[in-house]
C-alpha cells in the first residue's frame, strides 16, 4: 500500500431539510454572499425561492448561467465580482459545472492577475475565499474534494484546477433536490461516478485491498440503484445512495494507497472540450472502448475481478469474465439510455488525430496510467467507439 | 437512509516514514509537549528513542504508564501536567488505550473541576488541547474519531466520552510499528476491529445500501489480513491493510445513514470493568453469544447477508446462512487465538447479575439496539459463554 495523507475538511450535512442551516453557516464568514448557478433549474423546482428565503439579512450577489463545462470566462466574471464587491462567501447552488467555476473563482478573486494563471500554477494558490455547496446533481464529487475542471474556451484546454484551499467549507447534500433531474442528467451523472471508481481501481497497485474493495461497493451501489433513479426519480433510497456514492466515489476514499494517472477522463476532457458534449456522455462512450484496448493478459485478473465483484459474472476463466464485464459496462449504460458511440452525439473522425494528440499532452496517459497509451492507441479507442 | 452529518478534522499521514513529519507538525501548536504513552513497549521497539530526536528543541513532559482500559486516575494526573506545565499540545504514542486517556487530558485540562465531570455532562467540554497521535496499535479507531472509553475505578464505571472537540489533530499511522506487536494484542485488535462494523452493521436500517456494502468491505478486509498477520507480523500488506480498516471501521464512515446503539461493546465494557479483560478478548467471547440470541426470524436476513459477503458462506436458506456465519466468526475467533469462553480468562457466574444489570443501565441495549435485551437476556448471553 502506497504512503498517503488524508485530510478531507468539508462538513457535509446530508439529507432532508439539511437546507435550513444554511443562515446560521453562511454567518460564520460573513454577511457578502456570491450566489453561483446554472442554467436557471433552481428557479424552476423552487430552490432558488428558498436560498433567497433562508438568505434574507445576508447582502446577496448573484452569478447566474454558468453553463456545464464551466468556462474560464464564467470564473473571470466571477472573480472580478467577488474583488469588486468584498465578498465574504460563495454559495454554489448547482452540480459539479457550478461548484468547479466557484472553486475556481473563490482563488482568482483571492489573486492578482489572470484567472488562468492559477491553472497553469499550482504554487500561486496562496488563498482563498470560502465556499458554501447546495448540491443538485450527484456526479462530480466536486462537493467534497479540492478539484475542478474548467475550459479555456480561447485554447479549447479542459484542464483540472487542484488545492487543499479548494475544499468547500460546507455541502449541504439532499437527494429530495435530485428528483426533478431529467432523466438524461441522472443517467450521465450515473455513468461519471461509476467512472471515478473505475479511474481509481484500475491501476496497478494491488496491495491496498481495502480500498479496491471500498471502491467495488461504492461501484456495486451505482449499479443497484442507477436504474431504480431512472425508473423511479423520487425514490429516496435509490437517490440517497446514488448521492453519497458519488461523494465517496471521490473524496480520496478510493484512491488511498493507490494512485496513477486517469485514463478515460483525459480522453473525455478532450472530446467534450472540442465538442460541449455532457461528460458523463462522452464517459459512456469511451469507457468501454478504453477497456477493450486495456485489456490483456497482464491485466485481465483485475478485469475479472471487476466483473465479478461489481457485476456478479460468475466465470472462471479470467478473460472470459473480464470479456463479459465489458459487455455487462456496456449493457448497463444503454440500459439507462447512454450511449456507445460518438455517432450517436455526431462526432465523426475530423478532429481524432488532434483530440489524440491532445489527450496524450494533456495527461498522464503514456507516462503514469494503469495502460500506458500513445497518440495511436488513443486513435484506436476513437475509431473503436466511432 | 438517514439524515447525517460528517466532518473529520483529523490529518491522517499513513505508512512508512511518516513519523518524520512530527517536528514541523507539533510546532503549529507550541513547544511544550505531553508525551503519553503506556507500559513502556515504545521504549523496548526503540520508537520512544526515534520520538524523543524528533522531538529535540521541544520542552517535553512525560506521562508513561497509561494502562490498557485506561483509568481516570491517569487522566487525573494527566490533565494536572497540563495545567501545571503550560502544555500545548499533547502527543500520545501508543493505542486506544493511551489516545482515549490523551482525549480525556485534553479537555479536563482546560476544565476547572474533577475529569469525571466531563464524562457525566458533555456539554462541560469547551475547550480542549490540540493531540496527535502516533499509533502503534490497531484496533480502537481512536486515531480518527472523537470518543473515548476511560474507567472510574472507584464506581467500577467503563464510558464513553465524546466531543467534536476530542478528534486528534495529527495522526501518524505507519504500519511497521505493527510489526513487534505481540500475538494477542495482534489478535484482540483484529476481533476489535470487525467488532466496531458489526455494532455499525447490526442495526435496522437497510436503506442505508453504500454504507453496509463498504462495512462488508472493511470486514473482508479483517477476515482476510488477521490470520495473514498473526502468521507473518512483518507482511506490510496485511498490517497496512488492518491499520486503515481499523481507522475506516470507527471514523464515522460505516455508520453514516445508519445509527441505533451498540449490543457487543457496552456488554463487554461492564465486564472488562469487572474483571480488566483485554477488551478484544471480551469481545471475542461476548460477540458469537450475542448473535446466537439476536438471530430470529426478523433478523435471519442480515445474519445472513452478513454470513455470505463476511464469510463467503454459500447457503440458500437465510437462517441456515445466518447460523454458519456464527460459526465462521468462532472459528476466525479460535483460528487467531482468542477464547470463546469467560471461564478462558478466569471469569465465573459470581457478578453476571451486577454485570448484567450495569449494562442494561449505561447503554441503549434496552431501548434503541438492534434487537432490544433487558438484564435476562445479557444473563443469557453470559450463561451461553460461560
């Protein structure tokens, strides 16, 4: 088992009604309040009435419509916002887009320069302000990890912004706020935290047994409940479990002991930084892809062992096993309405020799990944999934 | 799944090595340093040497001799050193025992009026001393959580104190100190660890799905290194894999939606109040009697799903299932050296009804437990182990 710290300062309330401590937390660092949204979902479910409700007394700035794939132009807003009207906290009232673009305005507003800067610099993060999360859509994780991802639309770089500053302070968590999701963004949200503990569980390490088999339950959850979500979308145990999975699914747990690089989120960075498509989309196209190319004699014990522990396979042979979890991963993304290919989202191979270029500058793909990969091997994954 | 909250402050630095941190790390809070520890194992590994280089240019003080099922009279002259020295921070090196009795020094330290107080009424606790930890025994999970069980050896009383105040600042956890562990401490912790998920698993909540499946991962990860590390004290897979279970098993992570009171532990806390019993070793005979009286139609389902994912036990029938799995743990109990019975360590029927009775009146056996016993039921439990 590799060395590791863990330290993970958010205080997460989870559950019903969490919402109502918001007053007394928000307090805590201030009176000045950055509101940060999406698209305007929480107007329409009537979250929106009740922040501004719970927010009376507090003086209330709002940054509305950052989009998903949050732009790095969103975070300049943002942080010229928070220099211009001395804000104190920012509550981030959305899923990952909405959480990563605060995380990342919450150290430009702390910085003197470009926003972008920080990106390209880790060691220029000397602060930050804090950060409140009411999280609506369960995937990213972002709630309780010091990540996110943001897009230089001028570069078309989706590059990932990381602190222990990031951190949010609080995250209130309530699966009731997940029940209005359409059905598209439960799905993909799905198939993003099956995603992170796939990331973290094929890697070479084999040592840390407890955190594979932490991970294996996290992924058995996703599987059991991800289309009892679909088919039932206020069915509070199936969102409960999906909404804690994805917080574990990525708040260091799974990856203790552990470590190397990612290898299906560089690729999906890229595509969905060329094409806007939703992440959990590109996710579910590539991930299988990326598992047949990956898949060998050297790593089909672990393959296996996927399939078994997180399907139930019951096969002997190891390759046959690994073969059937491939196909199981593939059965189980179509059965919530993803998809498998780059067709369905009208992607073809104009840009897959860049897109492979990029993923292999962008990454730790040909150097650190469970699979090492070169631009070539990323061509075949495109063309695999086309 | 029930409504939770979670938030741990505690900065885990796990594996080899890490104790080199221990200079800067103590130096955030101050110089002056209570070093605690306990019957002087530190002294013979030679860590005690390696903690007092580390510690050079520090004004250090010294509490040793903190005994297992630590007692408050130790906490007593604890928390006078700390008044009376000025202490800063308070660095215990050791196990459960030496952290709990560190917790219970922190906050008297800062109280003016008897420890004892703070036991009786939480709300006292306002204010405690900064601790880290460097364990050299896994099994409590006192290294990342905020409880901590001392014993008023006039009333015979064993409880717990809690705070959000008490959870360690630092802990260093390097699996190698495991390594000179003698046998039967190896072994008590191991029972002490599944124990703590079985408290957390046992209980009647099933929504809570993601939480049970990762208790069902620590327990394998119990039921697979003990064995591995009474046969080979030196495998770093197997320590390192029994120190993160042992931390994971009580820092709040398997009870998170959960909750109810625990059966085993308040049981076994009046007997080793008794009789001074290693803990682990109470647990050990107490557990499979408890289950065998717990087991009932209503509960032949989650003894049985306990039985298959713990044990690997391939039975149809629930209650079959569930009686196998009793059977498994005595003899992973046996199979590790640890007795079954209380006239093993010495223990007759003379105070099971003094025994039975404290029991019922410090916990929730009668009233929240899985499955609800009065003073009859824990005379069963100490008849069937007699």
């Amino acid at each position: 088992m590799n060395n590791f710290t863990f330290k993970i300062p958010t205080d997460i309330r989870f559950g019903k009604g969490q919402v109502e401590c918001l007053p007394e937390e928000l307090a805590k660092y201030g009176k000045k309040v950055l509101l940060t949204y999406g698209g305007g979902s929480i107007k329409r479910t009537g979250l929106y009435d009740t922040i501004i409700r719970l927010l009376e007394g507090f003086d209330v700035y709002e940054l509305g419509g950052i989009e998903p794939n949050p732009k790095l132009t969103s975070v300049e807003i943002g942080a010229k916002m928070c220099k211009g009207k001395n804000i104190d906290v920012i509550l981030a009232v959305g899923g990952g887009s909405t959480i990563d673009a605060s995380k990342h305005i919450s150290c430009a507003a702390c910085y003197d320069g470009p926003a972008w800067d920080l990106m390209m610099d880790r060691s220029l993060i000397k602060e930050a302000l804090p950060i409140a999360v009411v999280l609506t859509i369960c995937a990213t994780g972002s709630e309780m990890n010091s990540g996110a991802v943001i897009t230089n639309e001028d570069t078309n770089e989706k590059l990932e912004i990381n602190s222990p500053l990031l951190y949010p302070s609080l995250s209130i968590c309530d699966p009731t706020y997940l029940y209005t999701l359409p059905p598209k963004q439960t799905a993909a949200g799905t198939v993003d935290i099956l995603s992170h503990c796939m990331e973290q569980y094929f890697q070479h390490n084999d040592e840390a047994y407890i955190t594979d088999a932490i991970s294996e339950a996290v992924m058995k959850t996703v599987v059991k409940y991800g289309p009892i979500a679909m088919e039932e979308p206020d069915n509070y145990e199936a969102r409960s479990n999906l909404m804690w999975a994805s917080t574990v699914g990525l708040n260091h747990m799974l990856t203790v002991g552990k470590g190397g690089a990612w290898s299906v989120h560089p690729i999906e960075h890229v595509v969905s930084a060329f094409y806007d498509i939703t992440h959990g989309v590109g996710l579910s196209i590539i991930t299988p892809a990326w598992m047949k190319l990956a898949l060998s004699e050297e790593t089909k014990g672990r393959f296996a062992r996927f399939a078994r522990e997180v399907f139930g396979v019951c096969e002997d042979d190891d390759m046959i096993a690994a073969q059937m979890g491939i196909q199981k991963l593939e059965e189980f993304n179509t059965g919530i309405g993803m998809p498998l290919h780059l067709s369905e989202v009208d992607i073809d191979d104009t840009c897959f020799e860049k897109m492979a270029s990029e993923a292999i500058r962008t990454s730790g793909l040909s150097e650190r990944a469970y699979v090492k990969m070169s631009e070539q091997d990323v061509m075949k994954i495109f063309v695999l999934c086309k």
